[in-house]
C-alpha cells in the first residue's frame, strides 16, 4: 500500500503524465492504421498553389471558384478552414452571395481565450448559423490528443465546433441529429460521446472547459485523401471523390504556420513532423462519423476509482508474488513476466480503443516488489540466526521435533525426529511433507499445518504416517506458532509416538464390541420368537403398552386382533413337525409383509399370532386389514414338502372402545378368534361392546371373510 500510495501521489501531482502520454502514443503508433475515411476529402492549398497565386490569403474570388466547381459534383458538405473575416478582394461580392446561397457550406471562428484572442466568422456564414470554431486543444507536450464538440465563450453563448458542424450537415441525410445520452452525454447514432475530465487517461487537472472528447485517431493524417486547390479550378478531380462527401478546404502549406503535432507525427529519435491545421480537422470529422455511423468508439478510460484500484491491485500484485517466492532471483523473473503480461494488456486494451494507464501501474509493481525483496533479505539473515539458536536447543530434547517456515518447509529437526520418520536430517531440511510422505498423509498433515498457520492457536491431533521402513506409524503432535524478533514466524510441532498405545486401545475397542454384540443377542432371544424371528409373548405386552399409552395422549384408537391358524393340526400331523415350522415361518413372514412398518405381528404360541395396529382411525380400517390378512393367508404356501394351503380365524379388539384394560383387551380378542372358528373358521369376528343392567357383557359379530370354500 505505500508503494501503490507514493504512486498514487506522483500520479496526482503530475509526474507520471508526460511518461503516461508517452506511453499511449507509442500504444497508438504500434496498433495497425485503420482505412480513412471514403467519405472525405481535403482540398489542400500547397506551396506551389501560393506561388500559382502570388499571394496570401487566397483571393475571395479564387475560392468561390473552387467552391462553385466542388458544388457541380453534389458534394454532401463543404467546410472552409480558412478564416475570411475580411474582404480579400477580387471576388469579395461573389463570394459573399455563395456564403448568403449555400445551404451546407460552414465556415470557421477562432473563439476569444486566455491564450489568444479570436477572430470573427464570415457575417454572411454567421448570420446563417454556419459557423464552427476551430479552437484546437494543444497538450502541454505539444501534441493534440483532444477535441472538442461544443464550447462556451466568456458571454455564455455555446458554440459548436467546425469538426461538428460538418458531421451534423452529412447525418442530416441520414436522419441522425444530436440526443441526450446516458450520464449528460451525447449520443450521435450509434455513438455516445464521453465527456473529458480533467483526470482521464494519464491527464492531471487537464483543461476540461465544454465538450471534449479523446481523439481516437485512425492512423497519420497524412493519409487522408487529399487533393490540391488547382486541381480543383482546374477541375482535374475525379467526380466520385467529391459526390457526397464532406469536403475541407484549407492550407497544407507549411510557410502557413497553422501546423500541429498529433501522436504520429512525433516519434522517439526521429525529427518531429508537424501536419496541417485542415488535415486534423478532417481527422477529428472523419472520428466523430466513423462512432455515429459504424459505432467506431473514441477514446475510452475508465473511472477513476476503477484506475486506483488497477494501480493498487498491481501493487498488491507485485507484493504477494515476491512473498510467496522468497527468493530474489525468483521474483526478479516473475515480476518480469508480470510487466510484460501488464504490458500486453494495456495494450489489447488500446485495440479496444480503451486507455488504461501502464505507468502508474508498472510502477506500484516495481515498487512493491523492491519493498518486499529488501524485506525478504533482512527476514532471510535474521532466520539463519534464529535456526541456528532453535537448532541447538531442539537436540536436547528427546521427543521429536520439527520447526517448519510459513511455506511449509522444515527448516529444523531434532535427531530424534529423523530416527522416527526413518531419514537423515540431510534429506528432511528445506523439504515439505509431500516430498517425504504418501500424498494422503501429507495432505493431512499440511491441514493439520494450516489450522494453526491460520487461527494461531495451538492445537494436537493424531495422525498416522509410513517411515521410510514401511511401517505405519500413529502419532500425537502438538503445533503451535512462534516468532522471532524479525518477525519471521515458525511453526514447531512436538511429537510423541503413541502406536503402542493405540493398538492397544483397538484390541480393547474389538473385545467391548464382541461383548455388546453378544448382549445384543442375547436380548434379541429373550424378547423374540427363536423360530419366525417374530417379537414374543413378552415383547408383545411391551408394545401394546406403549401402543395405548401413545393412543391415550392423542386420543387415538388401537387395535388388536388375535389370529389362529386353520388346518394346521392336520399339516402338521400329516406332513412332520419339520414342514409345520416351515409353514409358521412362511406365515409369519405374510403376515408381516401384509402390515405397516408401523404395526406389529408377534408370535403368541402354537400356530396362534397377534397383531397391533397403533393410531387406525376406525373400525373399519381394522376390518379391512383382518380381510386383508385372511386374503393374503388363504393364498397356497410353496414348501419343500409341496404346496400347503391353510386359513385364519381373527379376533378383532379395539381400544378403548371394547376396553381400556391390556389383558381384558387381549381376553376379547382370543375369545372373538374362538367365536370366528365356531362359526365356520376362514373369518373374523369383531368384538362389540353391549351395556346391560348391572354389568358389561360383549357380544361378538362375526363376518365372514370374502374366501370360497374352494380357497379354503
């Protein structure tokens, strides 16, 4: 930042402008010439057209000549550079009635300002609003790199300039007049036209008076199409060169000191070229067409906040680069690479028609760069110091121990730590994890590193690490931050080898797990069914309690169903005990297949099962699950020992419609089951509760379950 400030400083005093000016031309000389313009042309008046006359100015009837000769061929506008405040006679009458007749003819006024006085338009022009000032905005260099659209004088009267009045009379063809843009800009077709400041480009406190633009020149004015006057009174010229175009008219010649120096005219160790006064103007017409016609853009630059950020961000740069190398040399190179690379993309900027300023910029780089190099050599002779003191304390400690730098390298170890890892201290100095070390382990160590680089607290970890022996190594390290009086920062980690401990800790580990594994089983055979794998009798009772204890806080309903298989006496008798218990397997899995993962179907005993619904919302859902279980239990059982069909009888109970009470819930149910099978088995029977004089009795109701006797 104090790089990038004392830049900043030179920068805003004006140092640096002559060399950012510089800089832009040879930007603008290196860049390949565009085409001028077809829709110009100059009419220059030469030395030779002066010695053809015999005299200075050009008398008024010579010039009307030339005009009414330009006017036979319909050119689009004629603009006078030439200033005819005074009669020059012969020809003054001609001329004037040309000036009084001629709709697209401009001609030119010098406006009064500190620096020179004015001089007047033609009255005739004047008095038709024809007039454009030709001020031309000199830099303090001697080059013209500005423009103006509009200017005020001292009398608040707003002029328009020569260059402008001219593109106005061509658009007008085309339907294209001045608009408000964004910003107060002018917009001009496609072009919106920046407005001048006084700190644009590489300009400090620059005269921004009216409406200025930064000219963005095509290639040398030279190369504008150019004829001589006797060419013209001759009428030698080509019809095609005048026909709608805009044509200006003035001196090309150099005893006529109205000569300026654009950026192409002045060149390192080569004599300084002047051009016309006409040519530049032509120039500056031709710019401000090519943006409103073709959306050519003139001279851009960017905010200036957006500037101090750029030099600031190089500064920065320059900065975090020499940093992170550490070592001149490496810097030296990489810094080159980076003005070369800012350098380039100025550059393509300066295609893009944009000016972004390199001095200020390559300087903060520079700068900064030189600030941290010299930092750097001071940092590295007070860090051979202080690895020299860490060195001789370290060795006498037993337990390894290493010092790293901020960019992870040891830089001391103790000789225990190179009997740990299984190295020579030889080959471990100025080396990182990732050279030693199995890409994941470095990995984990370099996070490990970074932690403490990064909170500056301490911090231990354990981690594992492969010596150079192949053995796997577990370890406790502790890391923590230390700064010498440079400042230069170290991080020290203390080790201890805790493999031992651990594979200790691990056996210790594997037995508790063994023990919980076998606890685990033996709960699981204490509350579930040794033969289905279904909760027992005991598990059961634990679920329905909670079940009615979950339905009394929400005032829900519960339902209860007690199931009996039919047929399995015979199945078993007939087929073995060893079918038998493949059939209860088999039910057990429909069973619950054809439940909720909410619901429970546990084992009671025999071929008997029962089964809780928790939270049904009726009856009737209670019914349409004990059809559905008769449904799914009345489909045949594929065995080993062939194909066996049984059914079921359900009871049915509900809580706390049929009873509040757990066993008086599970006694109705059984005695619904036993109803079903009196009544014809393969149904259910649903337990109804009946209020008569002095105690509770229950009915049951049975239904017949939608199973033939042929599914049976």
């Amino acid at each position: 930042m104090g790089a990038a400030g004392c830049v900043l400083l030179l920068r805003t005093i004006g140092l640096l402008q002559t060399a950012e000016w510089a800089t832009a031309d040879i930007f603008l000389r290196l860049r390949p010439a565009e085409p001028h313009d077809d829709r110009l042309l100059v009419v220059g008046i030469d030395e030779e057209d002066l010695q053809r006359l015999g005299r200075w100015p050009v008398p008024d009837g010579v010039l009307a000549e030339a005009i009414e000769t330009l006017y036979r061929y319909d050119p689009r506008a004629v603009g006078l550079d030439l200033y005819r405040d005074l009669p020059v006679e012969p020809g003054h009458d001609r001329i004037v009635e040309l000036f009084e007749t001629s709709s697209n003819l401009v001609g030119i006024e010098k406006l009064e300002d500190q620096r020179m006085s004015g001089v007047a338009p033609p009255p005739a022009l004047s008095l038709r609003d024809a007039v454009g000032f030709n001020n031309t905005i000199v830099d303090s260099d001697g080059i013209v790199r500005r423009g103006y659209l509009f200017l005020q004088d001292d009398t608040g009267t707003l002029h328009r300039s020569f260059a402008l009045r001219l593109v106005q009379l061509y658009l007008e063809v085309e339907n294209i007049r001045p608009e408000a843009g964004p910003h107060g800009y002018m917009k001009l077709g496609r072009a919106i036209v920046p407005k001048f400041q006084e700190a644009d480009g590489g300009y400090t406190r620059a005269d921004d008076r009216g409406y200025q633009f930064l000219a963005n020149y095509r290639g040398p004015v030279t190369k504008i199409p150019t004829v001589h006057l006797r060419d013209v009174l001759e009428d030698a010229v080509p019809p095609e060169m005048i026909r709608d175009r805009i044509v200006v008219i003035g001196s090309t010649a150099s005893s006529i000191r109205d000569m300026f120096v654009t950026p192409y005219s002045r060149q390192v160790l080569k004599p300084q070229d002047e051009v016309p006064g006409v040519l530049l103007q032509a120039e500056f017409v031709g710019q401000i067409l090519d943006a409103s016609l073709e959306g050519r853009p003139l001279l851009r630059v960017w905010p200036e906040l957006l500037e101090i950020a750029w030099i600031v961000g190089w500064a920065w740069f320059g900065a975090l680069v020499s940093w992170r190398l550490h070592s001149v040399k490496g810097a030296t190179v990489a810094v080159a690479i980076a003005a070369v690379a800012l350098t380039g993309v100025c550059y393509v900027a300066y295609l893009g028609s944009w000016w972004i300023p390199i001095i200020p910029s390559m300087l903060s780089l520079l700068g900064s760069t030189v600030a941290i190099v010299g930092y750097l050599a001071y940092l590295g002779e007070e860090l051979r110091k202080s690895k020299e003191f860490l060195q001789s304390i370290i060795n006498t400690i037993p337990d390894p121990i290493f010092v790293k730098d901020t960019a992870h390298r040891w830089i001391v170890l103790n000789e225990a730590y190179g009997k740990l890892v299984g190295y020579s201290l030889e080959n471990l100095i100025d080396r990182s994890e990732f050279e030693v070390f199995p890409a994941d382990q470095a990995q984990t160590f370099r996070d490990e590193d970074d932690v403490v680089l990064k909170t500056g607290r301490d911090r231990e970890s354990e981690d594992q690490f492969t010596d150079a022996r192949g053995n796997v190594r577990i370890i406790a390290t502790k890391r923590s931050l230390h700064r010498d009086g440079a400042g230069n920062l170290f991080l020290v980690g203390v080790i201890r080898d805790i493999t031992e401990r651990k594979h200790m800790e691990e056996q210790l580990k594997q037995i508790a797990a063994e023990l919980a594994q076998s606890n685990q089983e033996l709960q699981q055979d204490a509350s579930h069914d040794e033969l289905t794998g279904l909760p027992n009798h005991k598990q059961f009772y634990e679920r329905l309690k909670q079940s009615l204890e979950w339905a009394q806080s929400r005032q829900k309903c519960v339902g209860v169903m007690f199931l009996d298989l039919d047929g399995f006496k015979e199945v078993n008798d007939t087929l073995g005990h060893l079918t038998g218990n493949a059939l209860l397997k088999a039910v057990a899995q429909r069973l619950s297949d054809s439940l909720r993962g909410s619901d429970t179907v546990a084992r009671w005993g025999g071929d008997e099962f029962t089964v809780i619904l928790p939270g049904i919302p009726s009856t009737d859902d209670a019914i349409r699950v004990a059809e559905k279980l008769i449904r799914g239990l009345a489909e045949p059982f594929a065995l080993e020992a062939g194909t066996v069909s049984v059914t079921a009888s359900i009871g049915i109970g509900l809580y706390p419609t049929h009873s509040e009470d757990i066993d008086e819930l599970i006694r109705l149910a059984d005695e619904a089951m036993l109803q079903a099978k009196k009544q014809g088995k393969s149904r259910y029977v649903l337990v109804e509760e009946i209020h008569l004089e002095e105690e509770q009795s229950f009915s049951v109701t049975s239904h017949q379950s939608p199973v033939t006797s042929e599914d049976s």
